[in-house]
C-alpha cells in the first residue's frame, strides 16, 4: 500500500529527495513518486490529483524557486501536504521556504525546512500522522 505520494516538479530534484525516499523505505513506509511541475504540466496535475488513490495518506511535495507546486496540490486535495523547500536558485531555497509559508488562507500545507532536513522531517511527520502518534 502507498501511504505517501511524493511529488516533485522536475527529475532533476530526484537527488534532493533521495534521503526522504530512503528514510520511508527504512520505516516502511510505502511512497510513490510522481514527477509533475505546477507549471509545466499542470494539466496532467490536476487530473492526476483528481483521479486520486485510495491509499494515499499524506502528500509531501517538494518544490525550489517559486515553489508553487505544494500550494497547488494542497488546493486540489482534502489530505494533508507537507512542502519542503529545496537548496536551489541566488536565494539557496529562502525564495522556495517563504512561498510554501506565505499561502493563503484555505490552502494549509505544512512547511519543512530548506534541504536534506526539511525532506526527513517531512517523512517523519507523515509517518506520525500515518500511524497517528502510535510507535509502528
């Protein structure tokens, strides 16, 4: 079963990731990873975001720059979204944190920190939130 979609908007934020995907791995955690940008498909976002899975528990979406995509995702979804900024750009991933912090109101996601930290603690909140405070 895949408890957490993880999607990121660009193959090249593959590497940025891969901690993330290990750590879900580690814990077990099923993940599926879906490489969608809000901007250059974002037709093929929303309509995989609409056709949905029934496993899916908790979306965890990483962007960099204007970092658009969590914002997105948590205006098409009802499930929790966690953004996690990523190291990129003249701003080193501060442009991508505060976009992901500034979203407007009805379209909650929680924000991680900029880089490696941000996306392991983006998989260890969706596991509390998966297993609901209970150790697995």
């Amino acid at each position: 079963m895949t408890d957490v979609l993880f999607i990121i908007g660009s193959e090249s934020d593959r590497a940025a990731i891969e901690p993330g995907l290990a750590l879900a791995a580690e814990r077990g955690i099923g993940v599926e990873l879906k490489v969608l940008s809000a901007h250059r498909d974002l037709e093929e976002l929303v309509a995989f975001l609409k056709a949905g899975e029934p496993g899916w528990r908790v979306i965890i979406a990483a962007a960099g720059l204007s970092a658009a995509l969590p914002g997105v995702v948590a205006s098409l979804v009802l499930l929790p979204v966690i953004g996690v900024p990523l190291v990129c750009g003249e701003l080193s991933g501060i442009d991508a944190l505060l976009s992901i912090l500034q979203l407007p109101k009805g379209v909650p996601v929680a924000t991680m920190g900029i880089g490696k930290q941000g996306v392991l603690n983006a998989v260890l909140l969706a596991e509390r939130i998966i297993r609901g405070g209970r150790r697995a």
